[in-house]
C-alpha cells in the first residue's frame, strides 16, 4: 500500500477523516441514483476505490481521486468545499469530523508603494479584471519599461477579489534556461496544496489537472517574463473565477481571451520624480530642474535607467548631478550598471532571444544608427523597408518583415506608419552590437 495511505483495521472506528469521505460519497451517490460501479465508470476510478472510499478503508484520499469524483457527481462549489475539507480532515458539517484549513498560497512578491507615470496603465490591467472582461491582461515593453513592478502593483491590488490565492511564476522566458511549461504547472499544483506524487507524469496531463483543480477557485495568477506564447497556453486556466497576468518583451496576441497593455518609456515628469525618489530628494536638491530633466533624458526616459543613474549618484556621496551628466555624456551604457541590475546586459538578454537572421539584420541596422550618431544626426529615425533592404541585401518585403518582427520584440520603435528608429539605449546596443560581432 503507498505510504501515507493506510486502511482503518475496524470501519466501526471510523469517526475520523475516512468515515467523513464516505459518509458524504455515500449520500451523494444515491442522491445521483448511482451503483458504485456506475460512479467508478463515469469517474475513471477502479469501483475497489470508491467501495474502500464509501466503507471508511482510506485515509487522505489522492486528490486526483477526490476531483475526479467531485465531477462525476456534479458537485456545486460548496459541496466541493465539504469534500476537499473531509479529505483534508477538516471540520465538515453533519459529520462530526475535523481538521486543517485547505491552502492559499500567497505568492505575490513586495510591490512597490506607487508607480510613478503608470496611472493609466494599472487603471487598464485593474479595469480589465475587475469587470472581468478578459482572462487575460499581457503587458509587454523593451526591457527596462517597469512590465514586473507594474504586474506585481496591479495584483496586490487586485489580490482581495480573488480569496482563494494569487500564484506568481517567474519563467525566466529572457534568461539562460527559461522554465518549462510542465515545470510552472508542478510548481503551481504544489502550491495548491497537491502532494508531488499526485502530480500527472505527462505535460498535457498536467494542464488538464491544473485547470481541474483551479475550476472551482478564483486565483489569481502572475506569469513573469514569458518567452512567448507557447510557454504561456499551457498555463492558463480554464475556470470561470481565474484570471492572468502576463508579461513578456514581446508582444503576446495569440493568447486569445487578452487585454494587451503596452508600455512605453516614461513621460519626463514622471522620470525626473523617480529620479529624485530613488536618489533622495535631499540630492537632487541641489541641481536645478533642467540638470534634472537631462539625466533623465540621457537615460533616455527608461525606468530602469533612470533608477540605476540614481542609485548610483546615492552610493557616491561625493558626486554631485553635474558629476553624473559628464558620466552620461560618454559611454552610457558601461555607466548604467549598478548592483545586479544592468541596462546592456539586459538588452543583451532581448538580442540572444532573437533568431539568426534578427540578430544580423540589428547589427546592421544597428551599426548604420550607431554611425549616424556619431555625427550627431539621429539617421535611425529614417529607417524604412527600402533603406533597410539595402543594408540587408534582401528584397524590400522581406525587409519589411524583418522591421516588424523586431519592432514586436520591441527593439525597433515606429515613428510613424513604415518609418522605424532606434531608442537611444538600444541604439547604442546594436551599435557596439555590430562592433563586436
């Protein structure tokens, strides 16, 4: 017999969780006017269990069992809840029975207090599940536009509609080993309060459970830094109470049931007031308003920048915002590092996602802005299909295609309607990009 599960040497001693289980199967099943061996059919069970189930033989029933015979029996919400509760040993009315509170997991990680330039933004992702209008809400933007701060905010927000938990999952989708579809949905059952050796061996197995156990319950779920949208499918439920937040460098529109939410660089109030937040008001103090409004601009607006040219002007007592501007005035990228975070290595993190072929066409785009700036002209914000086909030797189609699956990844902006540029940062990436290479 498997460990943990043992049968009750006397069914008369069955006072405890066992005798609960059964006694609930048992009433429900005639109320169904159901054999045993019609209910083990329609619930995919050996009739063995639902007998040992019905006579008290089992303690802690496999959850998977428990789910499969809660739907077989067409169990409303709460009769769900009274059984889950027996398995569990938990107090159960009309039993006589008890035990601990069923698990709600908790995983959201620290948000921040405010999201300074983002009010529009969190109204959408807040509007969107609040009147829940769509499953899903996808938040996407280059790297460093705030898509993690923003999601985390917005479902601590969120958090009180939906009692029965929020599940966070960062699937890495940008780093070096981006988490497997199988793996989120383990971790995610686990947390749900399912023992690992219920958990199906099987990817499409699993999903078919995570949605089963998440069918009565309103979670909401937090999917951080998606590689794409096949990473995703798997992993949305299918309930009518849960909802998902997603974010991910590119765009997500395949997801069906979606609000998409994406995110630009910050409008130049909003950088210079989280300049001065994260550098101390008491530094910034000193500068005067249009010194201010260039490190931000030098930043090129991008949240992450921005905070990491404060933290950096915090952590050096002796500089002063002119000492910065000079900083930012040369190479702005081997300047904005600070701690583990890193405006290159993060646009190198974008870069290696890319195929082939998108990493050679934004060297070489990359290396004709990188040139352009050099003489102070900003040539990237001329960037059409016809110019960009030259540069690639490609046909103009083609090279239309190519502009538009880096401007979906976000390393490409439109400055109007076939008109493509570089933001500043990620110019000078592709540039040195193409020097290296």
């Amino acid at each position: 017999m498997p460990s943990g599960r043992c049968a009750l040497p006397d069914a008369a001693r069955g006072t405890g969780a066992a005798h609960a289980v059964g006694t609930l199967l048992r009433g429900w099943r005639k109320r169904a006017l159901l054999t045993q061996e019609q209910l083990a059919e329609k619930a995919g069970l050996n009739v063995r269990t639902v007998r040992r189930l019905e006579n008290g033989g089992l303690w802690q029933p496999r959850s998977r069992s428990v789910l499969l015979l809660a739907q077989a029996l067409e169990l409303g919400g709460e009769e769900r809840e009274q059984l889950a509760a027996a398995a569990r040993g938990l107090p159960v009315a009309g039993t006589g029975e008890v035990a601990a509170r069923p698990i709600v997991p908790r995983q959201l990680p620290a948000g921040l207090a405010a999201l300074a330039g983002r009010e529009r933004e969190l109204a959408v992702v807040e509007d969107a599940h609040r009147a829940r209008t769509a499953l899903v809400v996808a938040i996407d933007g280059m790297a460093g536009t705030g898509k993690t701060a923003l999601a985390v905010h917005a479902a601590h927000r969120l958090a009180p509609g939906f009692p029965d938990g929020q599940l966070y999952v960062d699937l890495h989708g940008h780093g070096a080993a981006p988490v497997e579809p199988g793996e989120a949905l383990a971790r995610m059952v686990r947390a749900l309060g399912v023992p690992a050796e219920e958990i199906p061996d099987h990817d499409e197995d699993r999903a078919a459970f995570y949605r089963s156990v998440l069918s009565e319950r309103r979670v909401l779920i937090v999917l951080d830094d998606a590689a794409g949208e096949d990473q995703v499918k798997p992993l949305l439920p299918a309930g009518p109470g849960c909802r998902v937040i997603v974010t991910g460098r590119g765009r997500l529109s395949g997801l069906g049931d979606t609000r998409a939410v994406s995110l630009d660089v910050l409008p130049a109030p909003a950088a210079v007031a989280l300049f001065a937040e994260v550098a101390g008001h008491e530094r910034a103090a000193g500068a005067s308003p249009g010194e201010l409004e260039e490190v931000a601009a030098r930043c090129g607006w991008l949240p992450l920048a921005v905070r990491i040219a404060a933290e950096r002007l915090r952590a050096r007592p002796t500089w002063s915002v002119r000492d910065l501007l000079k900083r930012l005035a040369g190479d702005r990228l081997a300047e904005l590092a600070a701690g583990g975070h890193d405006v290159a290595a993060a646009l190198d993190r974008s870069y290696d996602r890319l195929p082939a072929e998108l990493r050679r066409a934004y060297r070489l785009l990359g290396a004709r802005a990188g040139d352009g700036a050099d003489d102070g002209a900003d040539d990237s914000a001329n960037l059409d299909s016809r110019t960009a086909a030259a540069l690639l030797g490609t046909s103009a189609p083609h090279a239309e295609r190519l502009l538009e699956r880096l401007l979906d990844a976000h390393l490409l902006r439109e400055s109007a309607p076939g008109r493509y540029r570089f933001h500043d940062l990620v110019r000078d990436h592709a540039s040195r990009s193409s020097r290296v290479a």
